[in-house]
C-alpha cells in the first residue's frame, strides 16, 4: 500500500524512507474528510488458507488471525466427552467464547453510537436528535453484547452444577467406600 508516494508511509509523514533527515519537516495530518476502504493484501482466496497456519513470515494476517470466533467454536466443536475434564475445558471454552463476544459486540456498539450521533440528517426531518437515535440503536446491540456475556456465565454455572451433581457424589461414596470421612460441612447448632 502506498500512501504519498512512499510504500507503508503514514499520510501525516512525508519523509521518504531513503532520506536521512532526523527531524520532521512539518507535514501535518489533513482534516479534510476522506472516505476509509477495508482491503484485504493477502494473496490467499477465502477458501486457500493452509490448515493450522498462524500468518507468520508473510506479512498478512490469516484466516485465524481475522476470524478468532472460528477458531474458538472450532475448538469448541472438537472436544469430545470422555471424562470430567472434558467438560470443564468445553466450559472454559465457552466462557472464553462468550467473553470476547461480549468484548467485540460492546465495542462495536459503542463504534456504531458515534457514528450514528455525527450524522446530520436530512432539512425536512426537523432537527431531530440523531445522538437519541443513535442511543436507541447501538442498545439493541448492547443488549446482543449482554447475552453473549450471559453465554459465557452459563456454561460457568454449567460447569458448576456437573461438578456439584455428578463429580462431589462420587468423590464422596469413594471416600466413604475407603473409609475416610467425608469433608465437614457447615452446621448451626450441632455438636
């Protein structure tokens, strides 16, 4: 990408990379409006990434560093159960699943509240509030950002309730099977 002539050149500085001067000669960031276009410079088609790949040496980003809510449902969809642990790394996983969506979505949230509270609408809408609006729409994906967060604590609680319904039982009856008491619980009142 070339940007005033010089390849990875910010706009703002206008020295070429071959010149030698160390102070800045004063070229300053424009205000005027541009409009940003998202490209993509990987050479790679959707459909050519090389499996497991993780993008280093050729200056683009993979298909795994673009999309991380694919590798994490897809590490999500390989666990299979074979045993207690099994099921405390799919909590996990989808914890960390629910997390970052909670993380993306209240960003983008707040993303599109700016946008939409600069927009300047149109003379015969009357001088309605555009930041009222903008609040109105960027909650619905607020609220999309609250249940993936709710996501993520309910394979917690998931978790949770194995461990209380299924795993303490059994270490229990192997305890008293061998002869242990079992752990102490709190009591009121007992001697």
């Amino acid at each position: 990408m070339t940007t005033n002539g010089f390849p990875n050149q910010s706009p703002w500085n206008a020295t070429p990379p071959g010149s030698n001067s160390g102070s800045s000669t004063g070229r300053t960031r424009h205000s005027h409006k541009e409009k940003t276009y998202n490209v993509n410079f990987s050479a790679k088609g959707p459909g050519d990434s090389a499996g497991g790949s993780s993008g280093g040496g050729d200056g683009g980003a993979s298909a795994a560093d673009r999309h991380q809510g694919d590798r994490l449902i897809h590490a999500i969809e390989r666990i299979e159960f074979r045993s207690d642990k099994d099921i405390l790394a799919l909590a996990k996983a989808i914890n960390h699943l629910g997390r970052e969506l909670y993380l993306i979505l209240g960003m983008r949230a707040e993303e599109l509240n700016g946008v939409l509270s600069q927009y300047r609408g149109k003379w015969y809408t009357f001088g309605t509030q555009s930041r009222i609006k903008a609040r109105l729409v960027s909650a619905h994906l607020k609220v999309s950002a609250e249940a993936a967060k709710a996501l993520g604590v309910g394979a917690l609680k998931m978790a949770h309730a194995f461990d209380r319904h299924f795993v303490k039982p059994e270490q229990e009856a192997k305890q008293q099977r061998n002869g242990k008491k079992a752990r102490p619980t709190f009591t009121i009142g007992e001697d």
